[in-house]
C-alpha cells in the first residue's frame, strides 16, 4: 500500500444541464478529497457519462446530433465544477478519451475470456432515463421508482454478465471490511439484495435500439456495451491502467484508499455490479463507497426528467460560492434526503459565516490594530479561559478530523462551529476593550490579559483558516490571508509562536447576503 488516495464523482448523464444535485455530489467529493490531501497524494476524477440512450433522445428531441447535444452540454458541467471551485485531477469524457475506450474494451475482454460472457435472447422492462431494466416487483405502481414513468417492454438478444458467480465473493469482501459502505444502512440494503441471490445481467444493446450511438461490442458490431458496464470502467480507465502507467499503480492498485461518492439511486451499480465486474477481470476492487442521499423541493427528489431541477449556476450568481457550498456542506446530511430552500441558504450563511466567523476575523483584527498597531503581541500568562479555549481547538480538530475520516461533512463543520462558538464566548468573557481601557490607565495586568486574548483568539482564527479549507476553500484563502498566512499552510506548519506578526484590518469576509 502506498500513502495514495483515489476518490471519484459519479459521471453524469448529459442530456441536459447540471442541477443542484450535481452540485452536491460534486461539493461532497471536493470536501473529501481535500481533506486526505492535507494527509497523502490524492488523484480526484470526475467527468461525463456520454454514450446514453438518454442522451440520444435528447438530441432527436432537440433535432440536432448526438455528438452537438454531448459537446455541448460537457461544457455546462465542467463550468459548474470551476464555479464550485472544484478541483479536479482529471475530467474524462466517455465518447472521446481513447484511455476510455480502449479500457472499457479490455475488461470486457478480460470478462470474456473468465468465461463470464454469454448471449440470450431477453425480454424485459426498461427505464430509459435510469438506463436500467426492473422486475414488476421493483416497480412502484407500475413505474420506475425513481422516475415515476412506465417502462417500456424491451426484448431482443443481448450479451449478458454471469454476476450469478459472484454473490459469495462479494459477501466476503463486504463482511471482512476489504469494501465499506457508508452509512451502515447502505451496506445493509447491499448486503440483502446479495443474500437475496444474484441474477446474471444485460450488459450489451442492440445497435438499432441504441441509434449506433457507444462504444462497440468486441468482435460484434450488430452490438453496443450496456452504458454502465461502459461508464463503470472510467475510474480506472483514467488512469491509464490498460498500459500500466504510474498513475494507476499509485492512485488505484497499490492505494491505500480507493474511494466512490455515489448517490443512492445508482447504489448497485458500484458496490455490485462495478466490483463483481473488477473480479471478473482480476483487478483490484474500490476500498469505500460513500452513498449520499437526494436534495429535495417539497419532498421531491431533483430531477431534469421530473422537471423541477434547480440551475445552481443561478445559485452561485446570486450568493457565491461560498455560501452554496456552506449549505450543502453544513446543513444536509450526507446520507440523507434533505429540502432546499433559497431562505434556508440566506439564513446559513448570514448566521454562521457573517456573524459568527466574519464577526470574529473583525474584531480579533481590527482590536490588534487599535491596541496593538498591528503587531501581534506575545501571550501573557494563562488563565483558566486560555486554557479551556485551547482544550476546544484541540477538541473541536481531532473530532472534524474523526467526522470527516466517516465522510460525514455535516458532523465535521458542527465540531468546527464548537470552535467558532467557543472562541466567540471566549473574547466576549474577556472583554478586550475593557482591558485596554483599563491598560491605558496604567494596569499592567490589564495589558498581559488583553495580549493574551488577542494572541489566542488570532491562532484560533489560523486553525479555523485551515480546518475550513475543504468546506468552503476560497473563504479559507481570503481568511488566512487576512491574517498575514499562507493560504496553502496546515495545521502542522502554524507556528507555536506568531507573536510580531504585522496585521491589518481584515476587509469584511462574508458580507451579508440578502434573498434573490
């Protein structure tokens, strides 16, 4: 094992622009993967599911190509990732990257030669837009579950995936803890549908059926791959494993963590399918799959195909990034289902950021200027204060670091708020105006305690820069900046003793937003 990190996105269909939960997903996974950066090297991939029949009927909707439809469309996700200020190491694209394809191929290949290919003739019930065939039983009244229409009756001969063989492999690599899912209900649901006994699926199309659009069946062209037995292969496929390249035995075969952030809808398909596949063809299998839940509007799930998907390009024109990414981050679960609000957004971020954190960067800075010149002074002597303040620091960075290893976000930013809270009480308790009036008198025990508070409460606020970094990354910069530190420093290379740091008046960080 190398001290390397792989984690990924799921790769959106793009028949038609990003919505807010693409934005979660996106957000989720950034907040992770920034987060092992400041422990290990970490490869972050993200990028466009292309070669869907969904995405071809959305072009004969539009009467343009498939290809002007896809082109086209890539742009309005990989502009939202750059607003989100989403830092990705790759962004593949499933219909051109010759790495895709030629990796898809190969493990199709290697499946073949397990003997783990065959054909059928089949017949069966079809959602176009999950690109997934149901049972009656799955049904929900009739309709998809997720999308709430009938599916079509679907028969013809396809290629089929012998995933029968691989129920009790599966069940061992889940019960040893080789594959983790969280949350534990997630992996309970998996574990059932297992137990439940494992048919073998449809991984192939007809080329009539699918408008000769993906990538062709090897040694069959009246055939193409099944769109997820196609876009399951892009996490390694990026990494160039066909040719063995470095990045791939660093980020993937010899990583100590290979991680997928995934919604739930798409739940079997990475921890079933996508490993039974990798078992298949001999290669090493994702080390965890994080399972998020939906953004709801009044209980129900966003969707284009629903059509009460919220743009959030709109969102971040009206309150930035930071505040979205704040919302997402601070107030959803990241295992549940949870309601958007823009009035939700507002008072988030009006509460948290501008009065607590922003409140604090300004008063902390403006004090040091006033009593201080702007010359961070030495600490005097500790008190009982100091001492419970730097308890909560300590505290509030072990249990964010402890959240955040159980990819829970929400849990990591309340113990951060326990700091911002604390420290908050902290200066409020010590009354710094009250000392240095008291110091101007000529109260030299006044002066050590108003030292002390400006010298603890500011490498307070140098924690709070760094331990926000994956949560909202460019308030972070801006915050640590202001406070004469580098944005890019952790937590280790914070100084024991900053005193005769020159500060200025920070400008204010989180100006209070108004709704839209």
């Amino acid at each position: 094992m190398s001290a390397a990190a792989f984690i990924s996105t799921t790769i959106p269909y793009v028949n038609a622009r990003p919505h807010l939960g693409h934005a979660l997903e996106y957000v989720q996974a950034d907040a992770f993967a920034r987060h092992m950066a400041s422990q290990k090297d970490v490869f972050f991939l993200s990028g466009t599911d292309e070669n869907s029949l969904k995405n071809v009927l959305a072009a004969e909707r539009e009467g343009i190509s498939t290809r002007e439809l896809v082109d086209r469309n890539v742009h309005f996700f990989e502009t939202l990732l750059e607003s989100l200020n989403i830092k990705v190491s790759d962004f593949i694209r499933t219909s051109v990257s010759t790495n895709h394809i030629a990796g898809a191929t190969q493990i199709w290949r290697r499946m073949e030669e397990r003997d783990d290919i065959y054909t059928k003739d089949y017949e069966g019930l079809y959602c176009v837009g999950c690109e997934q065939f149901y049972t009656p039983d799955e049904l929900k009244d009739g309709k998809c579950p997720e999308h709430l229409v009938e599916p079509e009756l679907v028969t013809e001969r396809n290629y089929f995936f012998r995933l029968s063989r691989y129920g009790n492999q599966l069940l061992e690599e889940l019960s040893s803890g080789r594959l983790k899912i969280y949350p534990e209900s997630r992996l309970n649901e998996v574990t059932s549908f297992i137990r439940a006994g494992l048919e073998d699926i449809s991984i192939s199309r007809s080329v009539e059926r699918a408008r000769g659009w993906g990538i062709p069946v090897p040694d069959d062209e009246s055939q193409v791959m099944y769109v997820w037995i196609d876009a399951l292969t892009n996490y390694i496929n990026a990494l160039g494993w066909t040719e063995e390249k470095d990045t791939y035995k660093c980020f993937w075969a010899d990583a100590d963590r290979r991680t997928h952030v995934v919604g739930k809808g798409v739940l079997r398909f990475h921890a079933i399918y996508w490993p039974a596949m990798l078992l298949s063809a001999g290669l090493p299998l994702p080390t965890e799959v994080m399972v998020h839940g939906y953004i709801t509007a009044g209980g129900q799930k966003l969707s284009k195909s629903l059509g009460n998907a919220i743009d959030p390009m709109d969102l971040l024109r009206d309150y930035g990034q930071d505040a979205l990414r704040y919302l997402l981050l601070a107030d959803f679960s990241p295992f549940g289902d949870g309601d958007f609000s823009q009035e939700r957004l507002v008072t988030r971020y009006n509460t948290d950021l501008a009065n607590a954190l922003g409140n604090l960067l300004s008063r902390i800075t403006a004090m040091t200027v006033r009593y201080r010149e702007g010359v961070l002074p030495a600490s005097g002597p500790l008190g009982a204060p100091e001492e419970a303040l730097l308890e909560q620091a300590s505290v509030s960075t072990r249990e964010a670091d402890a959240a955040m290893e159980r990819y829970d976000h929400r849990e990591a930013l309340a113990r951060i708020w326990d700091l911002v809270r604390r420290t908050n009480a902290y200066v409020d308790e010590r009354a710094p105006w009250h000392l240095a009036k008291a110091a101007a008198q000529g109260d030299a025990r006044a002066a050590q305690e108003l030292d002390s508070v400006l010298h603890h409460a500011y490498r307070v606020l140098q924690r709070l820069g760094v331990l926000l970094r994956p949560f909202i990354p460019q308030a972070s910069a801006n915050m640590l900046s202001a406070l004469n530190e580098s944005p890019e420093c952790r937590i280790a290379d914070l100084v024991v003793n900053p005193a005769g740091r020159r500060i200025e008046k920070a400008a204010p960080l989180f100006p209070k937003l108004e709704l839209a």
